[in-house]
C-alpha cells in the first residue's frame, strides 16, 4: 500500500470506531452485507498522479485500477470488496469525479466459519463493524490534505460543496473527455466531403483545448483547424488557411449540448462536429480556390427550395425529365406530366422545377398556351455531378 492508501484506511478505521469523519472528501458506511465508499478525486490530483497520463493512458484507466486494486485492498481489511457493478464514467461533481463505490461482505472462508462456530459454543459473537453515527456537534472540516497523492507540501485544498452543487458542468472536464476520446478513436478519422477527403491530425492548445487541424487530401496546401469550445464557451472556432498561414474563411458553430461523458462524447464527434463540418465545406470551403473551378454553383434566397441537386442518381425525375427533352419532338411540360402519370402531383412539383430552373438545370418557354421545358446552362454540370448549392 502507499502511504496515500494507509492514511485512507486510517481515515476508514476512525469513522468506524469514532464516527468521526476527518477528512470531507472520503467517508464510508458499512450496512450489514453492503455498502458504499465514497471520495472525491480532483482532476488536478489525476494529472500529476499519472503524470499526465503517462503512466495511464486514460481517466477510465485509472479508475479502474484505483477502484478494483486498491480501493478493494484496503477495505477488504474490514470484510468487505467492492462490487464490480459500477460506473466510473458518470459524475457530477465540478472539477473531478466523486466516486460512490458500492461494497458487498466478502463470502466466508470454511477456516472462518470454523472459527465463527467455536466462537458461538463459547458464547462469543464477532462484534459487526459498523461505524459509530456521527456525532452532529462536531464540524466536519476537511483536513486539507489530499488524500489521493502522499502527502506533502504540495497540497491541494478541498473541494467546496457549494462548487459541486452550483456548477455540475465543468469545462476542464469536458477537454479532458474530448482529448482523450478523440486520441483513443478519431486521431486519423478522414472526413468525406464534395471536395475529397480531409485527414484529422489532434493538437492541443496552450489552454488546453483541443484543436483538431484538417488536411486536404486533394490539395496539400489547404487546411482547417477546428478548436472546441475556446474560453470554455459554447462555441467551435473554424479557420480555413493554407499552410503559410494566409486566412481564407472563418466562422463558428454553437453547441447547445455540451458532451460531459464519453458516450455523449462520441455522439458530439460523428453526429455533430463532423456533420457541421462537412456541411461548411460542401457549402463555403468548396468555393475557395483551388476547389471552386470544379462546380458549378448556384444560389436562391427562396426558403422553400430545399433541393441541393448535388447528386443527380437522387433527382430520378430530374433525370427523366433531361431524358424527355432529348427525346421529345415537343418537349411540352403537360406532356411529361401526363406520359408518366404525374397529373396530379403536378401542383406538388412544382417547387421542384422552379428550383431545378433556378439551379439552371432547366430553362422554361411559354409558346402560346404551352409551356416548353429546355435544357439549362447547368443541365451538363448536373449530369456530372459539378452543380452545388452555396451560401453567400
């Protein structure tokens, strides 16, 4: 046991023979066949203990092993172990994580039953230990030591009550998730986008916040740098520059869900950090040189054209409409509509043309009563799969 450990189990042995707990960080209760530990480790503590987690590569790590090693030593020296039936993950507690680890009495050996046995003839019984209540006159002061590393000079105070019940969210605790998250599964993620794929390389920041920097695939020059919630704001700051350092775009994202475990991590990454990402460079990014020469791009303020046309093998009518004008003598749009049945979803479609029109996939003509549907400047690019929606 370390020195660290020894002063915990003396903590332990006083609040079961006392009811003192001398030390607000740690307190145990011993219920019969169960019952819970509970400590309060500080994120301060977990660095230097793991020296920056160089000698654990993750908090869960070395949890882990804290929780299942040595917590279990120590209070298996009063007949209990810990149950393996706990989360480590989840916490509330600012700037660090208030474990409350749940105990079951350890099972009988037959040597002790052995012993227990002799002990009832003689008309000894075992006296249980449980802790004596707390007496409510004394104060519970913490003794300022922190008991997670050998004590010393270097001590780290307490952590506030009032802390833990007014801010249940804690930044540094959230870096610290995303740090060792991103490492553990997306350190190299390619993310696919309309102008080829971009290769995620981690950072981080002098403050500590993670900066992911992606690398065009396509073009080496042009990178974006990604940083999560600088000033522990609700924000992602993107920059778009080239490898010189000239700055070509720049704009934010607002979270309104901020990620405070792993699982809520994960979701954080592929469903919206890298959704908005590639959203930004199929809309903004693909116009910037050297990618913008490859599309060709259109616009419209009207909310209600919501097509992108990006992907023509998803417009089917689109396309039988381009197939109809190469074939038709007349290409009359009431034609179409009554050729492949789509009289009554005329009204419907309409929206659609008008925004394919706008794309320049097709241009109409009025001929009398008739109106003419005519390939567009752009009906080509579609084919190709170059037309691309922007924002400007």
């Amino acid at each position: 046991m370390t020195k660290a450990d020894l002063y915990r189990k003396k903590l332990i042995s006083k609040i079961i023979s006392e009811g003192v707990q001398s030390n607000n960080r740690l307190n145990v209760n011993f219920d019969g066949d169960t019952g819970v530990y509970t400590e309060i480790l500080t994120l301060n503590e977990i660095v230097e203990i793991t020296e920056d987690f160089t000698t654990h590569t993750t908090i869960n790590e070395y949890l882990n092993e804290f929780i299942f090693e040595r917590i279990d030593a120590i209070v298996s020296d009063f007949g209990y172990t810990v149950n393996e039936d706990i989360d480590t993950t989840s916490t509330d507690v600012y700037d660090g994580y208030e474990l409350n680890v749940p105990l079951k009495r350890k099972p009988y050996t037959s040597l002790e039953e052995l012993f227990n046995e002799i002990d009832q003839e003689m008309g000894r019984q075992p006296k249980p230990q449980v802790p004596t209540p707390v007496n409510p006159s004394l104060k519970n002061v913490a003794s300022q030591t922190p008991i997670n590393q050998e004590p010393g000079h270097h001590k780290i105070p307490h952590l506030p009550t009032v802390a833990k019940k007014e801010k249940t969210q804690n930044p540094r605790k959230v870096d610290m998730i995303l740090k060792t998250l991103f490492e553990s599964k997306f350190n190299g993620y390619k993310l696919t986008t309309d102008v080829g794929k971009w290769k995620a390389v981690k950072t981080l920041k002098k403050d500590n916040k993670l900066s992911i920097t992606w690398e065009s695939m396509e073009d080496e020059r042009i990178l974006i740098e990604t940083i999560i919630f600088p000033k522990d704001t609700n924000k992602i700051i993107v920059e778009v520059k080239d490898r010189g350092g000239k700055k070509y775009l720049e704009t934010f994202f607002e979270i309104y869900r901020i990620p405070t475990d792993y699982h809520s991590g994960e979701k954080f990454f592929r469903k919206t950090l890298f959704s908005l990402l590639k959203k930004y460079v199929d809309t903004n990014v693909i116009q910037i040189e050297p990618f913008r020469e490859r599309f060709v791009f259109w616009k419209t303020d009207n909310p209600s054209f919501s097509y992108s046309f990006s992907t023509p093998n998803k417009n089917k009518i689109i396309l039988d409409l381009i197939s109809f004008i190469s074939t038709a003598k007349k290409p009359i749009l009431d034609d179409f509509f009554e050729q492949n049945n789509l009289k009554h979803k005329q009204g419907y479609l309409q929206t659609l043309l008008d925004s394919a029109e706008a794309a320049g996939i097709f241009k109409f003509k009025r001929e009398g009563n008739e109106i003419l549907i005519l390939r567009g400047p752009n009906y080509k690019a579609f084919l190709d799969g170059r037309v691309r929606r922007v924002v400007w």
